[in-house]
C-alpha cells in the first residue's frame, strides 16, 4: 500500500533553497522503526523558518521538514505498535535532522511516537501539535504549586504573547484549571477573542516591556511566558510568595535580566519547559488530560485547514507576521 505518495521535499543546491510537492517511494524514507500514514500535520514557526533555509537545523538534504504529525501505524517493527495504532508525534527533532511530517508516509523512531487518546481525533491533536502539548507542559507546571508546596492554592495567573499558539491554548488550560487568567497582549483587538477563550483581563504588553524593579507588587501565583526578556523579568518581579513562573519562549527576547530578590524573598521559582524531548510518560500524561481541558470548538474558530501545495505558500507569510491563527494540514487534501 501507498508505495508512491506525496511529500513535500527541501532541497539546496549551493547558496539556494528549493521546495517540491512530488511523489517519492517508500525507499526515500530512511531512518526509524514505525511507519505512520499521517493524517495531519501543522505549521509552526519553526517549520516556517526550516522551510525557508534549513534555519541550520537541517543538516542533510534533500530533506522532509514537518515538526508535528498524527496519523495511523501501517508496519511496525517495534513490539510498543502494532498496525492500525493511532498515533501523535511532536518535537524529538523530527523534521530537523530526521524526515517529517509533510509526507502522506513517515517513517520514525518508535521511542518517539505518543498513542493518541481515543477521545480526540487525529485533526484534533494537530490543532495542539507541539504549541499545545507546551501550553499543557507550561499549565501543569503551574498547577504542580498546589501539589508541590502541600495545597497552596493558585487564584491569580498571567499569561504572555497571549494571542500566540502556545499562549492561547494555556489561556484556555489555566481558566479550566479555574484561576482567574490575566492575558498580556500586543493586539488590543484580540481581546474579544482572549476572553472568549477564559481571559478575565486583559494587559496590554507594553504595560510590562520596561525596565522591572528587583521586586514589584506581588500579582501572580503562577504565570506562563512565552516571550522572554523584559516581559519576564517583571512578570518574575510581580510574581507572589511562592509562585511559579513557567519559562518556554522567546517570542520579544531570549535575554533574561533580573535579580536574585523573587527568588530569595519571595521563594519564586522558574521553571523552564522544553516540550522538544519532554519524557514520553509526561506526553501521555498531558495529551490524556486533553479532552477535560480543550474546548476545540472555540479553538477551531482559529483554524485554516490546507494542503502541501498551499503550505508553500503560507509558511513565507508566517515569517513576515502576515498569518494568524493555526495552520493544520491536511496529507488527504
Ligand atoms: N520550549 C518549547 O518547547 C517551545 C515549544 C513551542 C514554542 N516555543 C516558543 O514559545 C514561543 C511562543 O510560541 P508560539 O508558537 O505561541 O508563537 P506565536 O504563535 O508566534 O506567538 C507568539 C506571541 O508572542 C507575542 N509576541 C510576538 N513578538 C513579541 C514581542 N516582540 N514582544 C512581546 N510579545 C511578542 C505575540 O502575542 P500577542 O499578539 O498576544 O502580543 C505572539 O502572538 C516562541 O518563542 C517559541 O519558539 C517553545
């Protein structure tokens, strides 16, 4: 079956980057013990810039870029899947230094692959993809206050580059946790949309791009912060006793100037997360919680489903700030 299918392939020849939707056979896929027909894959910012030029995390080419896909075993060498297993991959470095997900076939390291919860559907799971498996990293981090520190309970919680992938989807997570979110937001315009999806208030973010004081008004038990330098440096200075401040991006600067007084004085902690090579144990964890957490229907206000040729070009738009919300595609369009 599906010994020809469709890919979409980068290749470089010198300084030049070329992109092609061709047919390729099952021999062009080399590395892995599970092949996957994928259903769906997304578009991620980092998918957008390997698209581009390699971004020099492709290391050979010609290459299959595609961070996320979902989709259904079709041969198994692994005794942990079996055929007809539904399954999620994200992160790992898959579409970098391994092949894909714009590929109807993906051929991967069965280490790498997450069974996918039955109560959600294989387009579901790449309407999260890697943005939404961070927002849950980053929500559960948060929520670890209560269990880590013995029933400190978490009321107020910020939430940055809110609009974003990884911040809407944790709007959404934080205010099902039932904390009263407070969402940092460039676009005063999205904040229909940012309440729509749990916000109870709304900051504008130049409120908090300014030079922090070593301590400030303590506001936030928790906060998630995709975006880095000076937002984060106040957000760490507002946080209160004990509160966690979960770090994942870099979206305004991966730059961090702060002081020692929100940890010493106030016991703060920061918490990194890297959704990239998070445990297998902890995916399943998180992508099992989903159906309680995620109200897709909201979310697929947001969406634009298209295929591999559309893809190219979508991706050069993303890089010029030219796109909002998600782009899943779809391998069967
Ligand atoms: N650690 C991990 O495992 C992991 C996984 C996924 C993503 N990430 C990182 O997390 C970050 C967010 O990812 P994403 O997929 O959510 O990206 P995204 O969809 O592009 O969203 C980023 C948001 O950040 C805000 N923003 C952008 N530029 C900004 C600036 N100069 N100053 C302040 N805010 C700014 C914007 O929010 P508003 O429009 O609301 O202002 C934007 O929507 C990225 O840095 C990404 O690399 C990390």
């Amino acid at each position: 079956m599906l010994d020809n299918f469709k890919a979409l392939i980068l290749n470089q020849q010198g300084e030049n980057f070329s992109r092609e939707v061709k047919s390729i056979s099952k021999s062009f896929l080399k590395h892995g013990d599970v092949v996957v027909k994928v259903d769906y894959s997304d578009l991620n910012y980092k998918d957008a810039l390997i698209l581009n030029n390699g971004a020099k995390l492709v290391k050979e080419f010609p290459h299959i870029p595609g961070i996320d896909f979902s989709g259904t075993v079709l041969e198994s060498e692994s005794p942990k899947f079996k055929k007809d297993d539904e399954v999620i991959l994200t992160g790992w470095r898959v579409g970098e230094i391994y092949f894909g997900g714009y590929s109807q076939l993906a051929k991967v390291n069965s280490d790498y692959l997450v069974k996918k919860p039955k109560n959600i559907s294989s387009k579901q799971a790449m309407i999260l993809g890697t943005a939404g498996l961070t927002a849950l990293l980053c929500s559960f981090a948060i929520k670890a206050r209560e269990e880590i520190l013995l029933g400190e309970k978490i009321k107020d919680v910020l939430v940055t580059g809110a609009s974003g992938g990884v911040g809407s989807i944790a709007v959404m997570i934080l205010s099902k946790f039932g904390y009263d979110v407070t969402a940092v937001t460039g676009k005063v315009e999205n904040e229909k949309y940012l309440k729509s999806l749990g916000a109870k208030n709304i900051i504008n973010k130049a409120d908090l791009d300014k030079d922090p004081r070593p301590l400030d008004k303590g506001l936030w038990d928790g906060v998630v912060d995709t975006v880095g330098g000076k937002i984060l440096a106040n957000a760490l200075s507002q946080t209160r006793d004990n509160g966690i401040v979960a770090a994942c991006g870099n979206a305004s600067d991966y730059k961090l100037h702060t002081t020692v007084m929100p940890f010493i004085i106030r016991g703060v902690k920061l918490w990194g997360i890297n959704s990239v090579t998070a445990s297998i144990k902890r995916r399943e964890f998180v992508w099992n919680e989903v159906k309680n957490l995620i109200d897709f229907d909201k979310l697929e206000q947001s969406i634009k489903t298209i295929n591999l040729e559309e893809l190219l070009d979508i991706y050069p738009k993303m890089l010029k700030g030219e796109t909002s919300g998600r782009y899943i595609i779809d391998l069967n369009k």
